[in-house]
C-alpha cells in the first residue's frame, strides 16, 4: 500500500515544539543572561543576609522579624558601629542591585520559558528534580523580586509581614537557585567559550525548529535588556545620594524632584511622620515628657532640661532605611548612650532597650547591642544640624547610632532599660 508524505500540520499550542519560534532563543543567550545573574543574585543575597544581620535578632525577642528561623539563622553576628556608613552601603547596593536585575530576570525567564512546556515532563530521576530545582527557582525569584519591590515603594499588601516573608522566600530561591548553578553552570560556561571561539550553537531544547523572521539581533536584544537596567539603575540610585543626583530617582520614594520634608536643618528625609507614628503634640512638651532611665541603680526621670544639663556630644552620621533610601552625614547632638548606661548603674557599657512613644508599627520598640552603647557616637539627640529635633525628626529625643538601620534609630524616645535583654 502507497504511504502518503502529505505535509503535516505544526503542532498548536505552548506544548508543541513549533509555538516557540523566536530565533533569538538559544544557549548562548540564556548563558550570557546566566552568567550575569549568577554574579548579581548572589550579590542580592549576601548584602540581603547581611542587611537581616544588622537588625541584631539573635540579641531580643523584639528585634527577631522571622521566628522560629533555626539553623537558617546560623551566619548571624553582632552588628559593627564601624565604618558608619556600613549599612548605607550595603542596603544601597542590595535594593539598586535588585532592581537593575528585574530586566535581566525576566529576559532569563523568557529565554527559557519553552523548558517549562517540554514533554514528557520528566524523563528521569535527575531531570525530575531539575524542573522541581526549576519551578522553585521561578516562583520564588517572582516573589522575592515583587515583594522586595513593593516594600520599596511602602505598599505593604503582603498576607503577613514583609520580613518573615521575604527571609524565608530568600532562603527558598536561593536553594532552588544554587541547585540550578550546580546543574547548568558547565553548560553556560561551554556555551560562552563557544561563543569566543565562534564555533557552532547546539540544540538543546532552547533553538526553534522552525524559527521565525528575526526582527532584532541577538546582540540588540542584549542591548535592550542592559539599557533597561541603566535605565533603572538612574532612576533608583539617586535616592543614597545627596544634591542633583536625588532629583533623578524619580521611580522610588524618597527620591524624585522633591525629596527633602522641606528646607533647613531639618530638610533630610523620613520614613514615617509624627502624625502617622501617633505622636501628640501635647505628650512631647517640656512639662510632659520624661526620659525613663532604668538600670541596677534604680529608675530616673529626666525632662529634656535634665537631660540638656548632663555633657553634650556631637557626631556627623548618615541614616540609611531597609528601602534602600539614605541621606548623608547629619550633626547631632545629644547624650552619649554610655553615659546614660553609667546614670543607670552599669560600669560598662551594656545592651539597651528602648520603647517610644510610638503607639503602633512594628519597630515602637527595639534593642541595641553593647557594642553600639559603647560607641562614643552613639547618643540619645536632642538636636541635629545646630537645631532642635522636630517633631518628625524625634523630638524630644531620639536614638542615633553609626551603622544601625532606620528603624532601629528609633525616635520619640520614652524609655531606656539598661541591662541584659
């Protein structure tokens, strides 16, 4: 019997191999967008761990975001005072860093999406766990990167608090992204070393049998990605640094043509205003308010004017917020935390607790390592910039401490308990 050699129809639908027809797809660009995010996630993540280990957790209840982390918690240290500007560093370099990859992440994703539509959809044990190791490595780089970036622009709509989920979904990403390295490292590399000596492209799953009319190179598609993350990066970066380059930041808060709460001493930034925080004008007056000091020697009450009356130190430090936002050196001036630590009957320094007025969020309250007490930098301001703290700035007295994150600079200052925490 004749055989008919009729023509047969391409197959329809994502699972067919003919639906994916791009001719930019192939090894050789899912390798050079491999390489790059080999280099910059693992960035992300370690200034990501380090940024989680400046909260000191290990040191109260009450800094610890991620409960019950157990061994995942094994790299924690006490946070360093010295060099000052240490978190404004590396919170800078995790958020930009973050953001400049979005372009590059999603090309990756794109380049390989025809991976995720393969049939069967395991072919042995190893390639079972690749595509698991895979699922993991896109769903979880999707969360971190979209949590990440809301809590950038203060939307917090997350179904529980940005800090547990963004730990706990790092440490899934990067699982799933270190197995992905161990499996597809050799090959990126072979694919890279193919393109410098000019030899042919492999099929390997990623090149279209039947590829379409190319309307762009694959160099040119390279370009267009890197000119999206420039593009990000100069309007993010801005926002750690001070002058013209702030106006540039105009896709993140903080950042913008009008960064600065107004003009003068007081015209640096802030996360979270008096009004917002709860504070009434009426509680923080001269007659009000009282520090209260707590230690082995007892309990002391001080009104700002006590507090005026003890020596007066002064210390040229930046603040820098997990949002990646930083400003540059302000001067304060206030009491050292080492000489209030000696008011409340310690000889040395020791950690600290401190409570404020702040009636709701989730840093009114926060703990400081004796470490940082002991810093002579370390003060309880009372002025900044040669003025007086307003009201969204602290007053009457707020926290400043050289390396420390936003939050744990805490304003509206109620109470200090000195002591082991």
């Amino acid at each position: 019997m004749a055989r008919s050699f009729l023509p047969t129809r391409p197959g329809r639908g994502p699972f067919a191999p003919d639906f994916w027809r791009s001719p930019l797809r192939g090894p050789r660009f899912t390798s050079v967008l491999g390489v790059v995010l080999l280099a910059g996630v693992t960035l992300v993540f370690v200034t990501g761990l380090l940024s989680y280990a400046a909260y000191n957790p290990g040191l109260a209840p009450v800094n610890d975001k991620t409960p019950g982390k157990g061994i995942l918690g094994f790299y924690l240290f006490p946070w360093p005072t010295d060099p000052p500007w240490l978190y404004r560093l590396t919170q800078g370099v995790h958020v930009t860093l973050g953001l400049v990859l979005v372009p590059v992440l999603l090309a990756k994703l794109w380049s390989v999406v025809p991976r995720l539509f393969t049939l069967p959809p395991a072919r042995s044990l190893t390639h079972a766990l690749e595509r698991i190791s895979l699922l993991l490595l896109v769903g979880g780089a999707l969360f971190e990167f979209t949590t990440g970036i809301l809590n950038i622009q203060l939307d917090y709509v997350f179904p529980g608090s940005f800090y547990p989920l963004h730990f706990y979904g790092a440490w899934v990403f990067f699982g799933a992204f270190l197995a992905h390295v161990a499996l597809k490292a050799p090959v990126a590399f072979r694919n890279l070393r193919r393109m410098r000596d000019g030899t042919g492209e492999r099929p390997d799953g990623l090149v279209a049998p039947r590829p379409g009319p190319p309307t762009v190179s694959r160099r040119g598609a390279l370009g267009l990605v890197g000119g999206g993350s420039l593009l990000l990066f100069a309007t993010s970066a801005g926002r750690s640094f001070d002058g013209p380059l702030r106006a540039t930041a105009v896709l993140t808060p903080h950042g913008g043509p009008e960064p600065e709460p107004g003009g003068g001493p007081a015209g640096f930034q802030i996360n979270k205003t008096a009004a917002y925080a709860g504070i009434r004008a009426a509680e923080t007056t001269e007659e009000a308010w009282r520090l209260t000091v707590t230690g082995p020697a007892g309990t002391v009450r001080l009104s700002r004017a006590g507090l005026l009356g003890m020596p007066l130190h002064s210390a040229a430090l930046p603040i820098a917020c997990v949002e990646g936002w930083s400003t540059s050196d302000q001067w304060w001036r206030g009491v050292r935390l080492r000489d209030l630590a000696a008011l409340a009957g310690h000889d040395d320094p020791v950690d600290v607790y401190v409570e404020s007025l702040q009636r709701h969020g989730a840093f009114r309250r926060g703990a400081l390592r004796a470490n940082q007490v002991a810093d002579p930098r370390s003060l309880l301001a009372l002025y900044v910039n040669g003025e007086e703290l307003t009201a969204d700035h602290g007053y009457p007295a707020r926290i400043i401490v050289p390396a420390a994150p936003g939050v744990l600079n805490t304003k509206w200052v109620a109470r200090l308990t000195f002591g082991d925490l």
